[in-house]
C-alpha cells in the first residue's frame, strides 16, 4: 500500500520499485512496463484516460498512440499544447487486448494507489477531464458516456469534468467529426473551470 505521508511523485523518488515493480494487480503479468503520468507538473489541468495502450505499453508514455494523435489535435484547436497539461490513466498497465473490462480487479486497486495520490501532488491542479466512461466512472459512478461528456462535478478540491475518449473520435470517421466538436467543448469547459479562458470566447 502507498504510504499515507507520501505522494506517487515523492515514493517515485524515494522508491521507484514500488512502482515499477507493482504487481497489486494481475496486469503487471502481461505488462512492457508501468506508465506513470506525465506532463506538468504546475499543471492546472490534468486529463485522465482509462489505460495505456500497445504504443504506451511500449514507450512508456500516456496518450501517444492514434488517439493520443487525435487528442493533440483536439487540444490545438483550444490552443493547449501537452506541456501545459498533465496526462494520466485510471490504470498505469495495458490490459491484455486492451479490454480493461476483463480486469475489474486492476479499476478497483490502481487508481487509488497511484492517480488519486498523484493528482493530489499537483498542488496548482483546478481540473480533471475524464476521457471516457472508464475513467469517469471513478468520479460518476453508473453513468454512461455520452452521460459522462455532459457533467461536471465539483469535488471541493477540483472541478471534474467528463469528456468522451479521443479513441471515440477516431472511431466515429474522418478526419474531423461531431465527438471532436464535443471533446473540444469539454477542454474549453475545463479551461473557464481553471479560469484560463472567458466565457465570452467560449465558442
């Protein structure tokens, strides 16, 4: 278990076995590698995915495969680059054919063994976008996503806001479509959160 005096980031430092080498889980079995957050760490937003995927798994970085490509596209289109955010996953394993579903036992322990603490570092943290009925489940338990992309919650520390996965986008067709129109809304939702857009250029 993660110490109660301690941060992901400060037990990273400390101990990065305890990380790397979590096995809390059955995941850790099929694993490359853990992928641990990344970005910003004066962020004031951060994005929440739902695991990695095969080029995560791979090059130990969250959201860099083909919806990580269309998410950055998402993210231009507000004026948001990666550097100004933060980036990270319910889970820090690839689940086996990139099912999460098979493996309830993994939602139930990594998010709060590693995200929860490690959002709870990021001191200057306003908002969390939940990309996806996975990870904004942890925050609106038994709804759906396309309910998901409509809500926003106020936890009294941070203002959660829930967005459909990038994934969904690449899904639905062409090179633009309505699920990045609506993606784009919740990060400009986000960003009035974190009082870094008006609403009067919210368009």
């Amino acid at each position: 278990m993660l110490p109660s005096d301690m941060t992901c980031g400060s037990l990273l430092q400390s101990d990065p076995d305890a990380f790397t080498g979590c096995q809390s889980c059955e995941l850790w079995q099929w694993r490359t590698q853990v992928v641990p957050g990344h970005g910003n760490i004066d962020a004031k937003i951060a994005f929440v995915a739902e695991a990695p995927g095969r080029d995560e798994d791979v090059k130990g970085e969250p959201l860099i495969g083909p919806a990580g490509q269309r998410f950055d596209r998402q993210l231009e289109r507000v004026g948001v680059v990666r550097d100004d955010v933060w980036l990270d996953n319910a889970v820090h394993c690839r689940p086996p054919n990139n099912d999460l579903r098979a493996y309830p036992n993994a939602l139930a322990r990594c998010p709060d063994l590693w995200l929860t603490p490690t959002l709870g570092s990021l001191e200057s943290l306003k908002v969390v976008i939940v990309l996806g009925a996975t990870a904004g489940g942890l925050w609106f338990p038994g709804e759906k996503a396309t309910a998901i992309a409509s809500l926003a919650r106020n936890t009294g520390k941070v203002v959660v806001v829930g967005s459909f996965h990038p994934s969904y986008a690449l899904w639905s067709g062409g090179k633009w479509n309505s699920i990045d129109d609506a993606i784009v809304r919740s990060i400009q939702r986000a960003l009035v959160y974190a009082n870094l857009l008006e609403v009067a250029t919210w368009k």
